[in-house]
C-alpha cells in the first residue's frame, strides 16, 4: 500500500512574497472606476519608463 505525501508546492511559497500587505491595506477595497483610473495611470507610467505592457490598458 503506498501513501501519498503532500509536498510543498513552489507556487504556494511564491505567493507569500507577492503580495504586498502594505499596498493591499492601502488600496483596497477601491472602488472600480478609481482602480481603472490608476491601472491605466500605472501602465501609461510604465511605458514612459520603457516598460511593454499588455492588455487593454
């Protein structure tokens, strides 16, 4: 009989340093059209610097 033995899951530890708790606690919950406004200012931003960005921003 074989058992099966979870193992840690890269993704899971990559998650931990992803989100940012202090930009999460500053921003959210935001209203939709405020966040459209700042996604786009953030993507024209980025472009300025050199950046691609995809989507439809």
């Amino acid at each position: 009989m074989t058992t099966s033995k979870k193992t840690e899951n890269p993704a899971d530890r990559k998650r931990e340093y992803l989100i940012r708790k202090d930009l999460y606690e500053f921003y959210n919950p935001m209203p939709l059209l405020e966040s459209l406004i700042l996604e786009r200012d953030l993507a024209d931003e980025l472009r300025q610097q050199g950046h691609t960005i995809l989507g439809g921003h």
